[in-house]
C-alpha cells in the first residue's frame, strides 16, 4: 500500500514529536516536526504540506488564550487546502470542538491511541487528496524572482540567531541587524516579518543607501502637494505605507543626523507629519534595520544619536559572514542550484566534488551574495547536468588575503579547539589563551563560535 503525503507535527513536547513521528512514518511519505509554532508559516510556504497535527496549548497563549485557535485560523486563511487535525489534552476537549468550527477536520485526545490517531491522520490526507481538490504540493511556488526562503544551515552561531528570532518575531520589538554586506540582512527581516503576527501585509523596504539626501524626509514621512518644487501631488511615505506591518530600513548608518531626530521622534509620538502638513498622522509599525556599520563607534564620532541606537536595538543580531560557517556553504550553494535549476529549465544538476571543494576553500568576501551569483552564472553556462570546479569560475584569491585568512582561521580553530577541551569554561579558555574575557567573548562573536 503506497505511503500518503507529507504530514507535519507541531508541539513543544519534544518526546512526543518523537514519538509521533516514529508511530507515523510507517504510514505518510514524509514526516515533518516543529518544536515551536512560530516557525508554521515558514515551513509551510517551503514545503508542501497536506495534514498538519496541531497542538492546542504552547508556552504562551494568543489572542483567544489559546495559540493553537490562533494557528489554526492562520493556516485556514493562508493554506486553505491543508488538513488540520487538532492534539488536545482531556480539559481542552470543549476548546477543540469549538475550534473545528474555524476549520479543523477532527481532534486527538492526549495521551491518545496509537491506532486511532493514525486512522484520523490518514482520514485528514484523504480529505486533503479528494477529487476536485488541489493537492497541496500542487499550490502556487514561490517566484522564481524572488529570494529563496531563510536558510538556517547547520553552524552553532545560525542556530542561536534562529533560536532568537523564535522568540522575538512574534513582539513588536524593533530590531537591528548587523552584518558584511551579503550575509542575508533583508532575508532575515522577511523571515521575522513572516514570523509575526503582522505578516497578512506586505513588509515595506527602503535601502538608505540609495536615497539622496534632500528626498530623505520625503521617502520617509510623505508630502504635501505643493511642498516643495515638483510635488505635484500627495505622497504617501514609507512610514505611513508600512501602517500595520514592519518597516525594513537597510542601511540604516547613512540616515542624515539632522534626519536622525526627525525619526526618533517619530517612533517615540508614534506618528509622522509629512512635509508641508502641520497634521500628525498615527502609524503602527514594527522597525527592523540593518547596516554593516559600525554603529557604536559612529555614536562615539558624533555621527548617529545615541537616543535613536537605544531606540532602534530593542533587540540586536549579528549576522556572521560566510568564510565563518564552512559547513553550511555547499548546502546553500544546493538549494540556490536547485532555485535556479527550476528558474532556467536545468532541474537536477548537481555539483562535482571537486567543486564543491572549491566551493568551500573561497573566501566569499560578498559573502551569501556573491554564493547566489556564482551558482546562478555557473547554472546558465553549464553544458551538462554537472557544474566542475571550472565552470564556477572563481577568480584565484590574492596572496595576502588567503594568508589572512589562514591566520583568521588558525585562531578560530585554535579556540574552538580550547572551548571543547574545557568543556565550555571560558574563564579557563581565557587563561589559557593569556586573553581577557571580554576579548575571548568578541572573539567567539566575531568567528560565530
């Protein structure tokens, strides 16, 4: 008998996913768990998904009290052709039946039966599969031209960055994001924007780095017509455009000082007057920036505010470059090869080990960037369904770099090194090494260790 579809767990019982799973993947084709909700949305956009087995109760409750209620309508709105099958302990009961009016097809009662869970699981799939519905892995893709969904990786400084954004995306806290260019910095807003719960609009953007400096207050407050010469008529700004949603501003460094107060107090009044208008016009918005400056050392030069830095690092993260997660270059450079395969009509073309070496030994001073272009120009030249080290194209790094990337990661591994000998004691690690703390810490910061 042929496996059903893909079927997705959701509970922070960890015990119990595994055993679910365990119980299930005798049965469905592929079995996916989530420990956290608020990672739903985003695997279920990455994946095609056709019965979800939601937990009722998380660690915190949402609108109703209850989150479980709060996903469910979630996935009713964004994924109405996915089945939902609610897990509920015995006091819940009343709950789950109440919810299946929002569009649950049946409820488990926890501790529940191995067989009647599978025999309501496997109901749900069929009702996901029946005549006339669209199966889900059938549902619109992603664009082609847009960027691929976040891709976490495998290092230890991506899984803490993951492990915050679990917890902070579904605030209203504003957010700074630092990094090298490349590294990702809009993508991981898009991620916490699709992570919260003011992801049923758009997310607005706006590079500051683009942006002349006499159109600053305009771009981001709005005008009047006849404000200025060739305001021709009204204009909504960035801030008001974003009412409701999340304001992204990248490049947040190259906003002019005597902008810098106009925008502190407009996230302190909550409100924005556009240009020529004596009217304060109320907006709602959850700020994340962005910028590969540094920002602490621009406050201390008297070139940003220190009252605006305060207000905008609510909550900061890092972004490590790519030399500093190895591990994780040759599976983003897969799943870019896979987008692009789809993209230009080459599925299945794969790397050589060789340049997969090759891929891995770059420095990737453009860092995710520069990986995404490399693999989309190496994709459109390729004959074959191969791409060899030649065809990557990359330019043999000057001698002094690869040197100085040879001492970087001499240390980098010369720490890591000593964290695991001790056992995670960096009060001995410090010692050893004839550093202080605070040096040891900014240096485990800056190699994402």
């Amino acid at each position: 008998m042929p496996k059903a579809g893909t079927l997705l767990i959701v509970d922070d019982n960890r015990n119990i996913l595994s055993a679910v799973r365990m119980l299930t993947e005798k049965y469905f084709a592929r079995v996916l768990t989530l420990a956290s909700p608020n990672l739903l949305v985003s695997t279920m956009r990455a994946e095609a998904v056709d019965v979800v087995l939601l937990d009722m109760n998380f660690h915190a409750g949402i609108n109703t009290g209850n989150e479980g209620l709060y996903w469910l309508q979630e996935l009713a709105k964004r994924f109405p052709a996915v089945r939902v099958v609610l897990f509920t302990a015995y006091a819940d009961v009343d709950l789950a039946v109440r919810a299946m009016k929002f569009g649950a097809v049946d409820f488990i009662v926890k501790p529940w039966q191995n067989e009647k869970l599978v025999e309501t699981l496997l109901g749900a799939y069929r009702l996901a599969t029946e005549p006339g519905r669209k199966p889900a892995k059938q549902q619109p893709a992603e664009r082609f031209g847009a960027e691929p969904p976040m891709f976490w990786g495998a290092s230890r400084a991506m899984a803490r960055i993951r492990d915050l954004v679990d917890r902070v995306a579904v605030t209203d806290a504003n957010i700074l994001i630092t990094g090298e260019n490349g590294t990702g910095k809009e993508m991981l807003a898009r991620e916490i924007h699709r992570l919260s719960r003011r992801a049923g609009r758009p997310m607005v953007s706006l590079d500051m780095g683009a942006i002349p400096e006499p159109l600053f207050e305009s771009e981001l407050f709005g005008h009047l017509k006849g404000a200025f010469t060739d305001a021709h008529a009204d204009r909504v700004g960035k801030f008001e455009a974003a009412d409701g949603s999340t304001l992204f501003l990248d490049e947040i460094g190259n906003l002019p000082l005597r902008m810098q107060a106009k925008m502190l107090s407009a996230l302190q009044n909550r409100s924005v007057l556009r240009l020529g208008s004596n009217v304060a016009t109320p907006v709602d918005i959850r700020l994340i920036t962005a910028t590969n400056r540094d920002l602490p050392a621009m406050v201390a030069a008297s070139e940003f505010r220190q009252d605006l830095l305060f207000r905008i690092n609510t909550i900061h993260i890092e972004l490590p470059p790519l030399r500093h997660r190895s591990e994780d270059i040759v599976p983003l450079a897969e799943r870019f090869l896979e987008h692009y395969g789809r993209k230009y009509g080459k599925p299945g073309a794969a790397f050589t080990e060789r340049a997969a070496e090759r891929l891995t030994a770059h420095r990737w001073e453009g860092n995710i960037r520069e990986l995404q272009h490399t693999v989309e120009k190496a994709l459109i030249l390729c004959d074959g369904g191969t791409i060899d080290a030649e065809e990557l194209q990359l330019q043999p790094e000057r001698r002094a770099a690869a040197e100085g990337a040879t001492l970087e990661e001499m240390e980098r591994r010369m720490i890591a090194e000593a964290i695991a000998a001790s056992g995670g004691n960096l009060s001995v690690v410090a010692r050893q090494l004839g550093i202080t703390r605070q040096t040891l810490y900014n240096k485990i910061k800056r190699y994402g260790l």
